[in-house]
C-alpha cells in the first residue's frame, strides 16, 4: 500500500513539474533549464528553424555585460546558450567600441534574407552615463551569434536612446527611436543590408515623450506600443497605429489627456493598467504559425539591481482592432485558441445574430447579475437579435435568450416585450473604425460605460452623447455557431475610407439639412479621432458638430 502511495506520490510530483513547465507565469523569477534566473533585459525573441531565440541585456547587478541568447523549443524552457555578444577589445576615445563597461541596452535581432546575416541593433551608451546615446549594430552568420561589431554611431546624427527595429512583409527593415532627449520618436528605413539608416528619416510622435517602441503589423496596420518617459518606473503604457512607418500619421482611437497624465490610449485593460501590470514594453512577438497572435513581452526592472529585473509576458488580441493585454496570473499558448472566435460583423443585417464588444476593453457586453457590464468572453456575454425598423440605421435590440427588447426608461436599459415605441428604437452612429454609438431615439441617450473603466464588471448605463465617455460598441458574431456571417476586413486600409464614406451618407440621411460653416463656440467632434475640438483647432477629417444632442441636430462637414 505504500510503495503504491510513493508511486502514485511520485508521478503526481512529476505531472505537477511538467504542468509548471508548460506555462508562462509573468512577474515571477524565470528560471532556466540549469536553475538560473534569465538574465535577458529588454530584449527580443526570434523564430528560427524551429526554435526561438530570446536575446537581452545580460546584467552584473546593474552593469553591463554583453547581450545574453537563450533557447527554446516551447516559449516555456528556456536553455542558454553562449553570449550572442561578449564585450570586446578596448574603449577608445572616439566611443566606437563594444569594449567591456560599455553600456548595450535593447538589443533587437533581424534576419537579412539578402546578405544571409543576422543582423543586430543596441542602444550603446559610454558606461558612464546616457548622454551618447548611440546605436551599436552587430552581425553574425548564425542566429544565436556570436556578434560581432559592425559600427557605433548616431543614426542619421540623432540621438538615439530606447530603440527598436521592425522587419515588414516586404522585407523593408525599420530602426525606430526616441531622440531629440526623448521628446520624439523617428523612424528611418534602413539599408538593403540593414547595416545603415537611410537617410530620409522621418519625426513623429513630435514632444510626445514616447519610450520603449514595439512595433508589430496586422494587415494594413501598424501598431506601436510605448511607454511614457519614466525612467526605470513604470508608467502607463499606451498605443499608436499607422498605415504608413514614413508618414506622420500615427493615430490613437481617441487622443485626450487621461487623469493620470498619460496621454494616448492603454493597451493594459486590467487592474494594474497604471503601471503596465509593473512593467515596460520591450518587444511584441508574433506567435509563428497563429494569425493575429501576439506577446506583450515587458520589463519589471528593478533598478537597484538591473539582473534581477524580471519578466512580464502577456497575450496581446488585436481583436477589437486595437492592441489590448489583459493581466494572468499564469499563462500559456493555449489562450490564443479561442481569441478570435468572436469575429468583427461585416454588414448589419435584419436577424443577425451578434455580440457588442466595447472598443477601449476588448469586451462584451454581458449580464452575470441583474444589468449590463463588460465581461471576458464567457458564459455572461449576451446574444442580440438586431430587427431594423422602417427608419434608416434605426434598429431594435432584442436579447435572443429572453425575447425582450432594450429600451430606454428614464434614463436606464430596461428589458421588455417588443412595443411599438420609440425608446426600444436605437441609432447606431457608425464611426471610422467601424464602431458604433448606440443612441436612444426617444430619449437621446447612448450606452456608455462607467467612468470609463475597462477591467471586467464594469457596468453600462445610459448617457447623453459624449466624445469623453466611452461609447464606441462594434457587432461581432460567433464564427463557431454562424460560419456563413461575414467577417469585416477590419485590418485593410479600405475599411475606414469605407466607413468614412458611410459616415457622411448616414448623417446626410438622418435628417441632417443643415450643412453650413461652423462658428467658433460649438461642440465639434473630429469623427476620425472621436476627439472633442475647438472649431479654430480643427485639422483635416469628417466633423459633426452636434447642435443638439437630445433633438439629434447634426452639422457634418
Ligand atoms: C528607461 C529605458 C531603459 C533604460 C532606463 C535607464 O526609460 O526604457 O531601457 O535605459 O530608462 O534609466
């Protein structure tokens, strides 16, 4: 009996070190296949010939030691490998030279197809302090190195600190960077053999204050995550997007100052956002052979002794057509099975079948107790049956499992048997990103959620029209139950100057005659960035100045 109990003792021991093994716990000490804590900062993962590769800053307590290069067949077990750099020959006076006590901070590793090289980028600095603010670019012939220095320099003479690289479809490679003492970010393509800037480089993000760049694609877009310019301290964390690297074109949903000075969106959707769940971007990896799949790879310095700083890494859904990352305790492939299976609805179509899922949280409308709240996909999220009624964008809202209707009571969603009253009729205002603003038609009021919050349990409610309250819901479908519903091409550059083109037909259509100049004093929102403006402030887009938001009185221009 107790050989039997050591037995079954002993392969319950070994199940558990295996489950350990297979699962990505953020914010924990990450120990490698010898016992030892990974000691790889600010860096970045590469896929090559069936295994991934995990470069960083290699740390003695708080100096510099070369660039560190770990494997792994899994994400999970990391094995390491000889040093991808090891600091080499002598400092010399004119800073051109990974010498030992030089400082090399996030490095970023891209494979030249052309030259066959790996081809690596760091931000080099004299040891001393940050006032060199140069890049160090290294090549080898294979991807675990070793790397040897090519040249120390300033791209296209600029100051280059928090860097990154990104390597497009098309092979075109990117250095990007905060410089100008990190009030802007600028971007240069680089050379065929990715060894030098080109020199048309281009200033965006102008005073923003941006650090820490990771940049990854989705169809047409472009997505970069930042953090703000805290040093070693974590800051919220937030998000642009562009159609093109070498325009000055990179756009937020929405663009205000938040409370807590941040300004720009935060991909971080949980409790912790404030701080990035403790850490600062480094890098974002497409997951090899799972579309849209992404991992928020992050840095919890610890600045009093760099080499212990650990490592935070997170799914990231682009789901809502926007990065999000939700915090987990403990973590692994897995989540990204089911990220998708909510799909964003291509047309509104009488009976169809649909979920609302809020733009800022990247989560749906449910009901686990009496009233509306965002929720993580799940049992509580509520399927809706959309009747269009004879008035055109005007629909009725009909939650399929009860067989009642959404309608507006005072002021609150109340849920009852089909009427023919115009508080259970709904405008659904289409925006550019393909979002709507679901607005009562007795009433006026919108759904909005509370105090714009976008963890999970947050309830909705009913509100006047606002560009500062969050009312953007988009419809999506279960593509396991409706495989013949289409799916939106939200990622292609068409869907929002086709949305535009909506837009401006819809208001047009709504009763709007009143189509004249604006006069300084009025409400205007840029409906391109749902952004609340001045009429003297405008810049280029579609407007809609709201006259009247009760009595639904519109000037688009
Ligand atoms: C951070 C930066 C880190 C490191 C640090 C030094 O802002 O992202 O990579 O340079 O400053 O204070």
């Amino acid at each position: 009996m107790n050989i039997l109990k050591s037995i079954l003792t002993l392969m319950l021991g070994l199940a558990t070190t295996q489950v350990a093994g297979q699962s990505i716990k953020p914010g924990n000490t990450w120990y490698d296949t010898n016992g030892s804590a990974i000691n790889a900062h600010g860096g970045c993962v590469v896929y090559a010939d069936g295994y991934y590769y995990w470069f960083g800053e290699q740390r003695s307590s708080n100096k510099s030691d070369g660039i560190s290069c770990y494997r792994s067949k899994d994400l999970y077990a990391w094995t390491k490998l000889s040093r991808a750099v090891t600091p080499t020959g002598t400092k010399t006076d004119e800073n051109r030279d990974i010498a030992s006590g030089r400082t090399l901070e996030r490095p970023k590793v891209i494979y030249n197809a052309k030259t066959k090289k790996w081809v690596m980028w760091i931000h080099w600095e004299n040891g001393n302090d940050y006032g060199q603010a140069k890049v160090a670019v290294c090549t080898a012939d294979k991807v675990e190195g070793p790397y040897t220095m090519v040249d120390v320099f300033r791209p296209n003479g600029c100051d280059s600190r928090d860097q990154t690289l990104f390597l497009d479809k098309d092979g075109q490679a990117y250095h990007i960077y905060s410089t100008n003492m990190n009030s802007n970010t600028n971007c240069e393509r680089l050379s065929e053999d990715f060894l030098t800037p080109l020199e048309d480089y281009v200033v965006q993000l102008k005073g923003r204050r941006y650090e820490a760049a990771a940049l990854f694609g989705v169809g047409d877009i472009y997505y970069g995550l930042f953090s703000g310019c805290t040093g070693w301290d974590p800051n919220p964390g937030r998000y642009m997007w562009t159609y093109d690297l070498m325009n000055e074109t990179w756009q937020a949903p929405a663009d205000f100052r938040a409370s807590d000075g941040s300004t720009g969106i935060n991909y971080c959707i949980d409790s912790g956002k404030l701080t990035s769940y403790q850490s600062q971007s480094n890098f974002v990896f497409p997951v090899p052979g799972k579309d849209k799949c992404f991992i928020y790879m992050g840095d919890r310095w610890n600045s009093s002794n760099v080499q212990s700083s650990k490592h935070v890494w997170l799914p990231l859904s682009v789901r809502s057509g926007y990065p999000t990352v939700r915090w987990y305790d403990e973590w692994n492939l897995s989540v990204f099975d089911d990220m998708y299976r909510m799909k964003r609805l291509k047309e509104l179509e009488d009976g169809a079948e649909v979920y609302l899922l809020e733009k800022f949280s990247n989560r749906l409308v449910s009901r686990p107790n009496a009233s509306l709240t965002i929720e993580n996909d799940g049992t509580s999220n509520l399927c809706f049956v959309l009747h269009k009624t004879s008035k055109p964008y005007v629909y009725k809202i009909e939650d399929k499992a009860m067989g009642k209707f959404m309608e507006s009571v005072f002021g609150t969603t109340r849920w009852q048997d089909e009427a023919d009253r115009e508080s259970q009729e709904w405008m659904l205002w289409l925006q550019e990103d393909g979002y709507y603003r679901i607005q009562n038609m007795s009433d006026g009021v919108c759904l909005s959620v509370s105090g714009n919050t976008t963890e999970a349990g947050t309830s909705l409610y009913l509100n006047d029209a606002s560009s500062s309250i969050h009312q953007s819901f988009a419809f999506y479908f279960d593509s396991s139950v409706h495989t013949d519903y289409e799916e939106a091409d939200m990622f292609s550059k068409n869907y929002r100057s086709a949305n535009l083109e909506a837009m401006k037909e819809q208001a047009t259509t709504v009763g709007i005659n009143d189509i004249r100049q604006t006069s300084n004093g009025r409400t205007i929102y840029n409906l391109t960035t749902g952004q609340r403006m001045r009429s003297n402030i405008l810049s280029p887009g579609l407007y809609i100045e709201v006259k009247d938001h009760k009595a639904r009185k519109f000037i688009v221009r």
